[in-house]
C-alpha cells in the first residue's frame, strides 16, 4: 500500500531532505530529532559532542525502526573542525541550535558565551551563505532584553497592574492621590490595559475618560520591539547582545547575499531531557535553569531558592508545542524563509515564585511525597549568581507572525505541562538522588 503523500500549509507535497542539525545532542535538538524520525522521511546528520540524549535514536532497542539509516551522528566540535563545511554541503537545511544558554554561565563565563554565540556561529552562517544552504537559527527571546514597562515609574499603577495575562477578566482597583482607577485586561484581544477615569500617565494615550496603554510597553513583537540591555559591567547581558549580533549578522546576509534563512527566538521551552541534575548527570556545582533547580530541590526535598523573591514573569511552553512550531518551519520554506518567529505560549505567565509554588504541588501529585514544609526560600541574584547579574523583569510574546504565516497556536497548559515534566523527573532521577544523599550519611 502506497504511503500517502504529506503536504505543506500550501498543499504541495513536501519533499525528503538532509538536514544538518548542530546541537542534535541537547535538549531541544534531541526532542526534534525524535519528531523527525518518527514522522518525516527527513534525513538528519546530527552534530554534537554529546550524544546521550539521542542514543534511543542512534542505537534503537528494535533493528526495525523507521529511521535506522536517516540518522548520522558526526562527533564534532564546531570551533576548530573543518568536516563542519562538507556536512553542511551535504545538506538541504542547516538547523544551529549550538549555544551556551544557562543564565549563571552569562556572568561567570562572559567570554565563553559571547564565543559560543557569535564567534562560533560565524562559520556556520558564512557555509550556508556561500553554499546557499537554507539555515534555521535558533536565537533567545533574551535579545529583548528588558521592556519598556520596566523603566515605568514603580509606583505606577500601570506597572502594578500589568501583569499577567488570565483567561478571566481581571479588575482591581487603585488609588493615586483623589483618583480612583479600576485596571483591567482585556484577554480577548490581548492588546491593551485599560484604567477607568482620568490618566495623570503621559505616556498613554487618551480615549474619553479610558486610557489604553499600548501592548508595546510589555508585549514582544519580533518587527517592533526594541532590545533594551543593561550597562556593560552587567555581565548577564553578554548572552543576549552576542545572540542580538549573530542575528543580525544573518539578517544582513539575507539581506545582501540572498541567505534563505528563519531565526526563532524560544520564550522558556521546557519539559523532559532539559539541562541536568547536579550531582547527577552533571557537575555537582553547576547550575541548570530554573526548571532542572527547581527539580533538583524537589529531588532532594530543599526548599527552591527565588532569586531576588522570585518577582520575575516568564511564559513557559511545553516543547512537544515547540517542536511542531519548527517542523512548520522546516517543511514551509516559503512561509518560512525571511522571518523571525517568537515561539512560546502567553497563556502560561506566572512570576518565578508562582512557578516555584506550582511545581511544589504537582512534585507532589506525581511523586507522591507531601508538599514541602517550606516550599522557597529567597536568595539575592549576587549570592546566587554573582556579580554583574541582571534580569528582565518579563516576557510574554507577541504570536501575530507566527500565528499568520504558519497557523501555529500551542496547546498545553502550564500545569500539564509540569505534570508531564515531573513525571519525567521523577521517574529519572528520583533513585538515583536518593543514593547521592545517602552516600554521605552511610560514610559517617
């Protein structure tokens, strides 16, 4: 029986191709690998140093999978190897998810991230644009830096009743001198704040006796929002500002040599095979992002430690949601090509602490351990990261583009998501973290 053709947003058949992954071995990298061996003819030569994450799909337990002959894995470090050019030769599409992207390395390590993010892409950029290979760049939602909120006067009703997007009305009154003003969002449209009664803001724009405060203050727009970085002994910076470059490194080939080219900029993607556990599958000392510390203190039952008070806002978004995001950008070319799509899901913002609150509930649930006695603890950013720490103070994406050219909304709630996450961590690690804590005590 024949297989039935698959077909592209346009309704043309999509092709097979070669698609040379870079950064095949991480986290994200692993998750697409498995989505395109598990439902395209795609072949992928995967490039990494580490293969662990995608050893199911090197050495599969059954001989008679479907991808046995479409993945390759090519052990290379892309600073100093020259097979890098002939695979991306070989390929129809190159996919760069190669990057130093943990936050206490942006301060620790501010040479070794600048090279990783921008000197070490150069070559990858400079291949594709003189073999005319279509690249795929994933960049960071961090090359936002901060919003322009942020800089809004603290006691701002504005800024203090901004925050979050609900899928229910909000309404909260407040009162500034012998004004009072009701502030409530508008889910629906999830263009504007609303205050009933009279601005004394100037930078709103006047609509009778309502203001609307335009989405730009807080709302991330790939072709409209400024990047707006810290000073430069905020060392935290040097992530975004080499991720911005590199950017715009390749917009400028796009521009001016023809590079087919799409850069994604991730809001928070998490879920099974993120980072590491300390101690674990990684340095007793490092320090992963917020989902594996999180874990991490869940594991060994620690209270999880908010930085500055866990005031932060992020969105989060499961990566299976991602990866179909970049699937639609693989096999959609002229869809594709040209853009710079945010991907991530504005429906789940909470703050850090909000975060930390909710993992400690679902750990729970899937583990069946009681709940933390106490579940956070505040540290400062200097303590925990060190000096020259910054941070933005939200992200929630603005899904226009993404939405028109590719049709792409994602689906998972931010619970289930953690549901699924935890699970994860739980059965991985749970026995293993046992044992490390063990250790210790059984050589007294």
């Amino acid at each position: 029986m024949a297989s039935v053709a698959r077909l592209d947003l346009d309704g043309k058949p999509i092709k097979g191709m070669t698609i040379c992954m870079i950064g095949a071995g991480g986290f994200i990298g692993s998750h697409l690998c498995e989505k395109l061996m598990g439902e395209t003819p795609h072949k992928v030569l995967a490039v990494d140093v580490y293969s662990d994450k995608i050893k199911h799909l090197l050495e599969p337990a059954e001989a008679s999978v479907p991808w046995a002959d479409r993945i390759q894995f090519h052990r290379i470090n892309i600073k100093n190897d020259s097979r890098l050019e002939g695979l991306i030769k070989m390929a129809d599409l190159v996919i760069n998810l190669a990057a130093i992207c943990t936050p206490a390395d942006y301060n620790t390590r501010p040479l070794d991230t600048i090279y990783s993010n921008f000197i070490d892409a150069l070559p990858v950029v400079k291949y594709c644009s003189e073999n005319n290979k279509r690249l795929i760049h994933f960049s960071t939602c961090e090359v936002y830096g901060k919003t322009i909120g942020s800089f809004l006067p603290k006691d701002s009703p504005l800024r203090q009743h901004s925050k979050g997007w609900s899928n229910k009305l909000i309404s909260l009154p407040v009162t500034v001198g012998f004004h009072t003003f009701t502030v409530f969002s508008l889910p629906q449209s999830r263009t504007s704040m609303a205050v009933t009664a009279v601005s004394f803001f100037p930078y709103c724009s006047f609509l009778s006796k309502t203001i609307v405060m335009d989405p730009a203050y807080f709302v991330l727009k790939e072709d409209a929002s400024p990047c707006i970085f810290g000073s430069i002994e905020k060392q935290r910076w040097s992530y975004a500002c080499a991720k911005q470059l590199i950017e715009r490194l390749i917009y400028a080939e796009g521009a001016e040599n023809d590079l087919e080219f799409t850069i994604v900029r991730p809001f928070n993607w998490i879920g099974p095979r993120m980072d590491f556990i300390p101690g674990i599958d990684g340095p007793s000392e490092g320090v992963p992002r917020v989902l594996a510390c999180f874990s991490n203190n869940l594991l060994r039952r620690e209270p999880l430690k908010l930085v500055d008070g866990g005031e932060s806002q992020r969105t989060f978004i499961y990566i299976k949601d991602a990866i179909e995001a970049v699937l639609l950008m693989i096999e959609n070319p002229a869809r594709a090509n040209g853009h710079i799509f945010n991907v991530g899901n504005p429906n789940n913002e909470v703050t850090v602490r909000q975060l930390a609150e909710m993992m400690n509930e679902v750990y729970s649930k899937v583990s069946g351990e009681p709940s933390l006695e106490v579940p956070t603890i505040d540290v400062s950013s200097k303590e925990f990261y060190g000096e020259g720490y910054d941070d933005s103070d939200k992200r929630i994406p603005d899904m226009t583009i993404i939405n028109r050219q590719l049709g792409w909304n994602p689906k998972t709630s931010l619970w289930d998501l953690l549901e699924s996450t935890l699970t994860y961590q739980h059965r991985t690690y749970a026995e293993a973290v046992k044992q490390a804590i063990s250790k210790p005590l059984a050589s007294n």
